[in-house]
C-alpha cells in the first residue's frame, strides 16, 4: 500500500492522494448516541478500535494538496506540497458521520497507522490560508469536554457549512505538534493552535497549558500524509523538519524537533 501511494505522489499533476483504508460501518450518530455518558479515556478508546477498524467517510480519503515556499540566500524559491485531509478525522459514513475530537496519544496512534503526522503551527496557519470554505469560530462555554456538546458542536457547524465541500477550516483549534510539547522536561502536554476567524486572527495561540488526556469540543485532528514534495522530489517529513533550511517549509518556531507525540508502551489509554 504505501509503496502504492508514493508512486501515486510523485506523478506530475497529482490533485489528491488516499492514505486511509475505509471500511465504514458505524454512523456518526450511533457513535456519538453510545458513547453520549462517555469520559475521555471510554470514548478514546472506543474511538481508537472505530477508526482504526477504517470507519471513517470516505470523502475524507481524499487529501489535497497545500503549497508553500521559501527562498535560499541566493534568492532562489524552494517550493514544496503536502497532502491534509479536507476536513478533521471523524466516525461514519458518508451519510452519516461526525468529527470526533482525541487526545493526542490516540490521534498519533491513528495517524501512524495511516502513514499521516500531525501539523504544526505554520501548517494550520497555510491550511486555512489556502481553504475553499471558511467558517466563522462557534465557541461553547457550557459543558466543554462533555461527549454531548463535542456532538452538538459537529451538528452546529454542519448547520453553518450548509453542503459546502472543498478544504475547510475555521472550525476547530488543531492538535498540533511543537517543541513547546517537551518543555520543562516534561512531555506530558498537548499543544493546540488555530480556530481561525474570517479575518485570518487566530482565536487560539500556541498553547500547551493542557495535560495531554484533556480534550474539549473545540479540539480537531486534521491529518497530514508523511510524504513531502520538496521541489518535486519526495521527502519524509521527519527529514525535511530535521534540514535546518527546509524546515521552515513547514514549521516557524525556533526549533523544530517535535515529529510527534509519545504513545504509552502499554495497551491501556493513560
């Protein structure tokens, strides 16, 4: 498979590529109806074994691409695309399904399974740049971290979208990932960023004030494929992060050495 999708990213004039492997069962509205009582490390879990078992739309196996670029000291441009998914990770069917917010551990876990990392701060800010449908932020105060509200808030921002399709973005703060995630030693935070008014404003700066288990409403996961075209040649993110020149292709702050979020060695959700 992923020998596959590689050849499919370095074709001339690729528009989208598809990670996943779908094999959508369960709704969005079923999910979210049983797991309505759920505490955070229930619905992890639940969410976990879902969507890696490819119960996910199947629109969202359609990544597009996001382009960007920088210039050497000779002036000359750098470009580069990636792939992101068009809207955040979410239970269901094409039908009927709902974007479904996760701690870090398990949205890691999810995009490793799908050969996919998490954006950073630069990303996101690209992303909606580069978004065909933008939405006005819809905060909730009541009941954040709540199944009920993360449920109410999908079908609210479904309400607002009325069948738009295209990238998206406006709609949720991202999980991301950041340097800032280790600092203090600790590396026991999650690190979130976005939520982008219409005016481009981030609501939400770079903040990793969470403990790593919290999860609210406003949280989404977009995924993002691995591979990279760095002036049409293919690259791993982790390399390209780790070249002191091209990593400001996809990242802005200082240091750039977080490729992602430490997964517990044991099977349990912690």
């Amino acid at each position: 498979m992923s020998r596959y999708l590689l050849f499919l990213l370095l074709l001339s004039g690729c528009k989208t590529i598809a990670p996943l492997v779908i094999n959508s069962g369960v709704t969005g509205s079923s999910f979210y109806k049983f797991a309505a009582s759920f505490q955070w490390k229930q619905r992890d879990s639940v969410a976990l074994e879902l969507l890696e078992d490819g119960n996910i739309p199947a629109f969202l196996n359609h990544f597009v691409p996001v382009h960007t670029s920088i210039k050497d000291q000779s002036g000359k441009t750098i470009s580069a695309t990636y792939y992101v998914m068009p809207d955040y990770l979410s239970i269901g069917t094409n039908a009927d399904w709902a974007r479904i917010p996760l701690t870090p551990q398990t949205a890691q876990r999810i995009a490793n399974k799908y050969h996919c990392f998490l954006p950073t701060r630069k990303m996101v800010n690209d992303i909606y740049h580069q978004a065909t449908v933008k939405l006005e932020p819809m905060p909730m105060f009541a009941f954040r971290d709540s199944t009920v509200t993360m449920w109410q808030h999908h079908l609210m921002i479904e309400g607002q979208r009325k069948g738009r399709k295209g990238l998206i973005a406006g709609i949720k703060k991202d999980v991301v990932i950041s340097s800032r995630i280790k600092a203090g030693g600790k590396g026991d935070r999650v690190a979130i960023y976005g939520w982008h008014k219409l005016s481009a404003e981030p609501i939400q700066p770079l903040y990793t004030g969470h403990i790593n288990w919290y999860v609210d409403y406003s949280h989404g996961i977009r995924l993002i494929y691995e591979t990279i075209r760095v002036n049409g040649k293919a690259m791993h993110y982790k390399e390209v992060l780790k070249d002191p020149f091209l990593r400001k292709l996809l990242c802005d702050e200082e240091i750039c050495d977080c490729f992602g979020y430490e997964i517990p060695t044991d099977t349990a959700l912690q």
